[in-house]
C-alpha cells in the first residue's frame, strides 16, 4: 500500500495549486502512469476519496493515463517498445538497455474551478512531477 504517501503528495500539490490560483474547487485531476509503475491507480482512488474528503479537492475526478514503456539499446542505439515476453533489443538481441519512459507517476494538469466565474475555467497546468517511490 506505497500508494499512501504517494496520494498525500499528491493531494497538498493540489491544494497549494488550487490555492494559488483561488480556485473554489478542484475539479478533476490529470494523471499519467507508466507501464512498469508500480502505482495502482483503484488504490490511488482510494485513498484520495479518504484524504480529499472536506478539502477543496473533494469529489475531483482522477484521470489516468497510461504510457508505454519503452527502451534505448546501448548497444546499437534502437529504440523501441517493451515487449513483455523477452527483454531484449528487437535490432541487435543486445540487453544492455536504458529505461526512456515507462516507470514514471506523475500529475499532469489540475482542472480547476475559478472563485470568479461560475464556469468552468481555462485549466492550469502544473509542471509538478513526481517520483513513483515518493
Ligand atoms: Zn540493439
């Protein structure tokens, strides 16, 4: 249950952002998981549910996206997608291989709603990422 802390993170980032731009609310939350992460996003669903509870946060939808893993060959520089069958480079059958992408958890954007409009506003991004073991 590492999601956890994870989750806690994540929830202050929101709320510090929420509060810099005077949101009345959050609305929904962007984001994304890598193949190989460890995070399981039911989990991460959870626990928001608890900690978000009567906090501007509360009810934000939790959007998952989900990328690929993919791989550098050190050998011969092929980059390509992991194939879960066999670790190995599609190009050469080298296995001296560099993760690119895959293991990451990260929060994307925050949708928020504005004090000053009853509308839902022009989103703000945020560049916060995160590291899966926080
Ligand atoms: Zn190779």
């Amino acid at each position: 249950m590492h999601e956890l802390p994870v989750v806690q993170s994540l929830l202050e980032i929101t709320l510090e952002h929420a509060a810099r731009h005077h949101a009345r609310r959050v609305v929904a939350l962007n984001l994304v998981i890598g193949q190989l992460s460890s995070i399981v996003d039911d989990c991460v669903q959870f626990y928001w549910d608890i900690l978000a509870r009567d906090t501007m946060a509360q009810g934000a939808r939790l959007h998952f996206r989900r990328v690929p893993a993919r791989f550098r060959c050190r050998d011969c520089g092929a980059d390509f997608a992991l194939d879960e069958s066999r670790l190995l480079c599609p190009g050469c059958g080298g296995f001296h291989l560099q993760l690119l992408q895959g293991d990451e958890f990260r929060l994307e954007s925050i949708d928020i709603e504005e004090e000053t409009t009853s509308s839902l506003q022009a989103m703000a991004k945020t560049e916060s990422r995160f590291q899966k073991n926080l």
